[in-house]
C-alpha cells in the first residue's frame, strides 16, 4: 500500500466527511440486518456504506462508474430511476445523499425504485431544511471569494430545494402499500451544522487544513451529541416493511 492510499484510507475511514455522511446510517442498517442480509448502495459513488456496514453482501449502483471501488462490494452500472434489478431483490435498500441530486420532478420515482426492489426496508439520507441550505450557500459563497472552483456535488444540491422530509415520508408509504407492505418509518438527524460550516470553511483554504479538521472532527464523531432538525445537515428516514 502507497502512502496516497494509507493516506486515502484512513480519510474514509476517518474523517468527518465521509464517516459522518455514514456513520448514522450504517448504525440503523446494522440494527435492522442480519449478517445473510443482502443491501443495495443506490447512488454508492466511489465508497460508499460498505466500509461502515456489517453484512458482507453489498452491491453498489451509480449512472457512472467510479475510477475504483471497494473491494468487498459489487458494482452495478444503472441510474436510481430505473435500478436494473428485480422486484424485492435486497433485504434492504439504502441510499445516501443521492436523492438531493436529482430535479424535483424526478424524486417521487427515485423513491418508488427504491422500494420496489427492497423486502425487508429501506433508508434514505439526504440534506434537508434551512440548516442544510446554508451550509452549502456558505461554502459556495467562500469558494466564490477565495476565487476556488465548485465542486460539482455543490452545484446540483444548489440547482434544486432540499428534499422535503414529509414528501419523502408519504411516498414511502404510498409506495410501500402499494406492494402490499405495511410500513413503520422513523426520522433520525444527524451531523450538526456548525461541524459541517467548519469542514467547509477549511476546505475552501487549503487541502491539508481540510484534512486535518477533517481527521480532527471525524474522531470526536461518536461524542458529539446527536442534532435536531434546527441544527442538523442531514435527515434519515428508515423504512421498515
């Protein structure tokens, strides 16, 4: 192993950005999957939840397939509007910080996908609320003065609203009666705004201040007392059938 790899490793298991955008999420599949479960990773990018996750049988889908992938998931090629499986697939199907990405119009049928190839439940995690929104604008708005490029995540979540935790809600379970699915649902926040303002502030500056707070902040994760919704970046929504 290279030192960029040790290096690339101990920041995905790690650091605050990947490790809280996971954390939580993998915490709740953990409890709601045996080991022979099977978890579908919709819009897993290059890393994804198999790092955090226990079950072994992880496949992972995105429109575009990354430069490298874990070695212990499966990747599978396919947009999260139209998964390329069959109906009831996977145990559980999860998706994290996908559905803000996508235009408004195409939500609604993003989640019903989701569902359609899940058995036993579904999680979906995705920025919301006025939190949300101002972290973002505020890193956009320092890159902008420091004269430093976008990153292109920064522009589709600024292109769109939010998704709306109350639309997610009621589409789960339109969808989860629709294939005869009784359906319990929880919503659980996570990562606090003024952590992710200081990641983004350190990462509008320079690479190594970004590492740092972001090594910094990733071990002090499991004591920082979980948000609410005024001051979380992030909701989860678990879906149980």
């Amino acid at each position: 192993m290279t030192i960029r790899q040790a290096i690339k490793k101990a920041v995905i298991r790690g650091g605050w950005d990947l490790k809280c955008r996971n954390h939580d999420s993998a915490i709740l599949l953990n409890a709601l999957m045996e080991k022979a479960d099977t978890l579908l990773d919709a819009g897993c990018g290059e890393i994804g939840l198999s790092h955090f996750v226990r079950t072994e049988g992880v496949t992972g889908v995105d429109s575009t397939m990354p430069q490298s992938h874990p070695d212990d998931f499966g990747f599978v090629c396919g947009s999260i509007l139209e998964l390329p499986f069959d109906n009831r697939s996977f145990s559980i199907v999860a998706s994290v910080d996908a559905l803000e990405h996508l235009p408004t119009e195409s939500r609604g049928q993003a989640i019903s996908e989701l569902v359609r190839v899940a058995r036993k439940g579904v999680l979906i995690a995705f920025p919301s609320g006025k939190g949300a929104r101002h972290v973002d604008e505020y890193f956009d708005s320092e890159l902008a003065k420091l004269k430093q490029p976008k990153p292109e995540w920064l522009v589709e979540h600024l292109q769109n609203p939010y998704p709306d935790i109350e639309f997610v809600l009621n589409k789960l379970e339109t969808e989860a009666k629709r294939y005869g699915y009784k359906i319990r649902t929880k919503v659980v926040y996570s990562e606090p705004v003024v952590i992710s303002r200081l990641i983004r502030w350190s990462a509008a500056r320079s690479g190594f201040l970004f590492l740092a707070n972001n090594l910094i902040a990733g071990s002090l994760l499991r004591l920082i007392p979980r948000p609410s919704f005024e001051n979380s970046y992030r909701s989860i929504i678990v879906a149980e059938f």
